[in-house]
C-alpha cells in the first residue's frame, strides 16, 4: 500500500486529516480507500486492484457506477450549458415525478445534501407550529447540523444521562441547543407518550428514521409507526420522516409506501440524483408553502437543485420506474440474505444482517435484529474493522463506518455473480475470525 501511504502523507499536507469527509478516513485500512474509477458494480484502486462495490456511495448509487443512463443526462447537461441558479422545466418535470411517487408529497424543493435538507425543513416545522422543541429518535441520524446532532448517538458510557440530558455529538456544538432535544428509545410508545404527554405544547415535530439504517437497520415494530401518526396527529405535532436513506430502497414511493403510513413532512436524497449530489424535503402543501415566497420561511441557495443533478434526478427516476429495478434488486436481496443466513446457521456465528429493501448492516454479537439503539452496544467495532479489511484484501469493499454497525449495498449493475462472489469472501472470512464472532 506504498502508493496509498504516500498519497495520503499528500493529502495531509492540504485537507484536514488527508480527507473531505471525517468518514473517509478508513480506519480498517489506516489510510482512506483511494480509487481511479468506477464501472458498473466495481471500482478500481490507484494500485489497479478491482473490488466488488459494496456500498455504492453510501447508498446514492443504486444504478451504481457509470450507468448509461446517467452518461446520457451529463451529456445532455453539457448540451444545454450547465445553467445553474436559474429554474428550468427540467425542475417542474422532475419535482412532479417526486410529488407522484411520494405518498406525503405536495410539494418539494431540492437541495444537495442531506443535512441541509433536514435543516431546512425544522425550520419550516418551527415556524409552521410556532414551536421550538424536537423530539428525536436514538440511533436515529439527520445529519451533522447543530439543530439535531445532538442526542442521536451518544457513547455507551454518556448513554444513561442522554434522555435528561442529551449528549451532544460534537465540540463546536452549543450547549443551550441541547435543551430543545428531547430523546426517546425507539419502539417504545410509553416512551412516545410520555414525551409527547410532557412536550407536546412545546414540541414542533417528532423526527425519526422508518428504517434507521444508520444504526444496525433497527425497523419500527409492527404499530409503532401507526401509534406515532395518531399521536402527533393528535398533539398537533409534524411528524417528520427523514428517509433520506430509505428512500428508494425497496419500492418507488420510500419507507412510507412500504409501512403504509403516510407523514406531514420527509426528506428524500441519498438514491434520489443516481449518485450525484441531489436530495429533496416535501411535505402538505400547507407545511411546504411557508417558504418564501409565499410564505416567510428563507430558503436559497446559488447551487439549489442545479441542473446537472436535477438531470441525474430524472434519469434517476425514469429507470427507476421500470418494471425490472426493483425486480433486480429484489432477486440480489434474495439471494444475498438467503446466503447470509445460511453462512450463520452452518457456522454458527452469534451475528445477524438485518435488511430493507438494498441496504443492509451486519452487527455481531446478537442473533437477532435490534430493536432498539442500545441493543446495539454489543457489536464489536474492532473485531469488524478486522472482517472489513480481510474482505478488502479479497476484493470486496464495504465502507468501515468506523467499525459500526452501519449500512451497506448494491446496485442494479450487480449481477447474481458478483453476490456469489461476495458470499464466498463473507463465508471465508467470517469464519476466520469465529471465535471473536
């Protein structure tokens, strides 16, 4: 790995710890992964080296890596001159597919990245209830903002406190935000009705994650999401699903056509600009029309919804509502799990792979699906840096996330081959390191 090691010594020199994104920095590796290119269900290392895709920009890349149909929308941006900061009916085209296909939508606006979806849509929450608090999930992930990165994940030893008082999740961070926080266990409705019951004449939105990928894939039990919208509905609350990861991931209308419960307000992206930077917040019309200029809630940006990923975005879509995607990926999923499970039971292995639709997460230590973010803690972050790099070192590439329990994937350009291939390396090296399994 000369040629890493060197060019992350590069790196140093000019980025803050040699990368864009903390994340990056691949602790299975030591240094980041630097790849040359992509195709299809691959990428290629600056040594040459070919690896199985296995994370597909962190979930972006469900068409996966330079497919046609994203080709052609850069080819046609081009052609039309790149505009940006300026409306097009590319815009309007794209936002009524979105307003089609999810269930809550009545209107949308786009933005690029997920956190500054989430922090644009509290706003107009606040300002919609004219109240300030936020009741959020634990485990549960919104992006890196100070209005909610706080109390998601606090460490083992900050857990107990965090429901009185909540961790805060970053230096830089203002104390006095913590105080509009108020956290909650997921899957509990005592829990949702104590806070509610307490916070209500106080609380502007419930935020949570239908699947929290994020954190071991931890879905809502059968009720609980049905329970959250008769309460908030009740209390006057927003009840905000953020699926900017669930999204697309098993069927065309996101977490909310899957579990049948339709919110007030979401976040869409991740998926959304066929792995280019676009994502979206959309909600009631009544919710959605306080932005300006309609309403007075400021919301711009030069590079908002930028044609280049608008153009992705509907590439995006059209494949997308294809009879054969989800088909695709249905059959890969089948494939997958079913060869998981069976990996475990031959084995033995005190491990289990929750999924949704095309992501999933591996946890070790636990033989069954946590349900909430405490039934995580004994997943052991140093044993499945370990897994991740051996699987690296065989060709297949799952993002480290640090060791955690986070989530991984696959694209339509993935081939029943290529999950073959991925089962073998997963089987070869699950049980090398059994006994810390």
């Amino acid at each position: 790995m000369s040629i890493y090691t060197d060019h992350y010594a590069l790196a140093k020199e000019v980025l803050p710890g040699g990368v864009n994104s903390s994340t990056r920095f691949n602790k299975a590796l030591d240094v980041p992964f630097y790849v040359s290119h992509g195709k299809g269900s691959r990428v290629w290392d600056i040594e040459g080296r070919e690896f199985i895709d296995m994370s597909c920009a962190h979930g972006a890349g469900l068409l996966g890596n330079a497919h046609p149909a994203i080709d052609e929308a850069l080819r046609q941006a081009s052609e039309l001159g790149y505009v940006n900061a300026l409306e097009t009916p590319h815009h309007e085209e794209l936002a009524r597919l979105v307003c089609q296909c999810i269930p809550c939508a009545d209107r949308v606006r786009f933005c690029s990245a997920g956190s500054e979806a989430t922090l644009h849509l509290i706003r107009a929450c606040r300002a919609f209830t004219a109240r300030d608090k936020i009741i959020r999930v634990e485990g549960h992930f919104h992006g890196y903002h100070e209005l909610i990165y706080i109390g998601g994940h606090p460490p083992q030893n900050q857990f107990p406190q965090n429901r009185q008082s909540p961790y805060i999740e970053s230096p830089g961070i203002p104390k006095e935000l913590a105080e509009l926080i108020i956290p909650i266990p997921y899957n509990d409705r005592d829990a949702l009705q104590a806070a509610i019951e307490r916070h209500g004449h106080e609380a502007a939105m419930l935020i949570l994650e239908p699947v929290n990928y994020n954190c071991a894939c931890i879905k809502a039990e059968p009720g609980y999401l049905e329970f959250a919208r008769e309460i908030t509905k009740d209390a006057g609350i927003v009840l905000f699903f953020d699926e900017i990861q669930s999204a697309f991931k098993k069927s065309f209308g996101g977490a909310q056509e899957d579990f049948g419960i339709v919110p007030d307000v979401c976040t869409i992206g991740k998926s959304l600009g066929g792995g280019l930077p676009l994502s979206a917040f959309c909600g009631k019309a009544e919710i959605m029309d306080m932005y300006q200029p309609v309403g007075p809630v400021a919301h711009s940006g030069t590079f908002n919804a930028h044609l280049v990923p608008v153009l992705a975005g509907l590439a995006f879509m059209r494949e997308a509502a294809k009879p054969e995607f989800y088909a695709t990926l249905q059959k890969l999923e089948t494939q997958l799990h079913d060869g998981f499970a069976q990996i475990i039971e031959t084995h033995k292995l005190n491990a289990v792979v929750p999924h949704h639709g095309a992501r999933f997460n591996m946890m070790i230590g636990r033989k069954t699906p946590a349900l909430r973010y405490e039934d995580t803690f004994c997943h052991n972050n140093q044993t499945f840096l370990k897994v991740l790099k051996a699987c690296w070192a065989k060709g297949v590439y799952f993002h480290d996330y640090g060791g955690g329990p986070f989530h991984h994937g696959y694209s339509v350009q993935h081939s029943s081959d290529d999950i073959d291939r991925v089962l073998v390396v997963l089987e070869e090296v699950l049980t090398t390191y059994r006994d810390e399994l």
